[in-house]
C-alpha cells in the first residue's frame, strides 16, 4: 500500500448507519453481447452501509430484487428473469455481505460475500469514498462509487450460445457499477 490510514483524509466523515436513497442511487451492471457490452440495472434495492468510527471497521449489506432488471428492452429482461439466467421463481433476491474493508493503492478495498442463484463466492468491490455532508432536508448524505467484475458461470449461469466463427452470444464477465448516495439514519 501506497498511503496508510493516517494519511488518506475523508472530509466531512461521519460514522453512523446510512441507507441508499433509491432516487439517487444505481445498482448496475454490464455484459458482453456479441461485439460490444449491454447494460442494464436493478431499480429494486436495499442497501446499508455503517461507517465505524475507525473506516477500516465500517461493512456493506445489500439486497438486490432480480425481478427488477431493467435493460430498456422487455423482453431481454424477461429472459434474464427466466430459468436460463437469475431463475427469480426460485432465486428472487441476490445479496452481498462485507467481511472487511481495507486500503488499496488507489482507494479502498470492501471485501465480501455475494450470494446469487444459491451459490455465494468472494467477490471484492473497489471502493472510492466520494464524500460526506448535509442535504437540504436537514439530514446528511454519504456518496460511495464501487465496482466489480464476476463470471456469471461461477453463480451457475451457464447458458452459452456460440457464434458462426468462434465466441459466444453473451460473454461470461459481468462488470457491476455501483452510485450509492445514503442518507444517515437516527
């Protein structure tokens, strides 16, 4: 590591339990699809984020509703509802667990547990913290900006459709991107 905790300074930084505001808040994603990527979110999500009063002992949880997918096509969603993909009849949420949080060369690093389709891997979220401070409503926001990448065959999402001259319809890594804004409670 390049910087240590004593040098990495987070102005307005409040410890305390945050929530997403769904208004301002994005859980997305993106998929290779032929030659290029797709994107798509999710617009039904739980979020909470405690910062401790030290940052390395701050955690994450969250729960995604798969239902609420959205790609801007209806029927790709559909799809990704289906058996072949999230199968949200039986699998209707995918959750994710900190386990710790620690500094990175460039930010932070949030270790923890996703749990899609039964299966729950490791799977780390490179974090920046993009600032704290009050709202107009009286209250105080916190903004978090994270991704991720994740093989969607490691979740048992294996449907694989190969194209005329090599490759595959839909790739197997999923870039995630995360807009948090929370709003701290109590």
């Amino acid at each position: 590591m390049s910087e240590s905790l004593d040098t990495i300074a987070i102005p307005g930084y409040l410890a305390g339990t945050w929530t997403a505001d769904p208004i301002h808040s994005e859980v997305g994603f993106a998929v290779r699809h032929l030659v290029s990527r797709t994107r798509g979110r999710f617009t039904g999500f739980d979020v909470t984020i405690t910062t401790g009063e030290d940052p390395l002992a701050s955690s994450v949880t969250a729960t995604i509703d798969l239902a609420s997918v959205d790609t801007g096509f209806a029927a790709r969603d559909a799809h990704l509802r289906s058996v072949e993909y999230f199968d949200v009849e039986n699998h209707p949420t995918m959750t994710y667990r900190s386990t710790g949080v620690r500094l990175a060369d460039d930010g932070w690093l949030v270790d923890g547990e996703l749990t899609l389709h039964g299966i729950t891997r490791p799977v780390p979220l490179a974090m920046t913290v993009n600032g704290f401070g009050p709202d107009p409503f009286g209250g105080y926001r916190a903004g978090f900006s994270a991704t991720a990448q994740l093989s969607r065959r490691e979740f048992g999402i294996d449907l694989t459709v190969p194209m005329d001259g090599g490759g595959v319809v839909v790739g197997d890594k999923v870039w995630i991107a995360l807009e948090i804004e929370a709003v701290r409670q109590g």
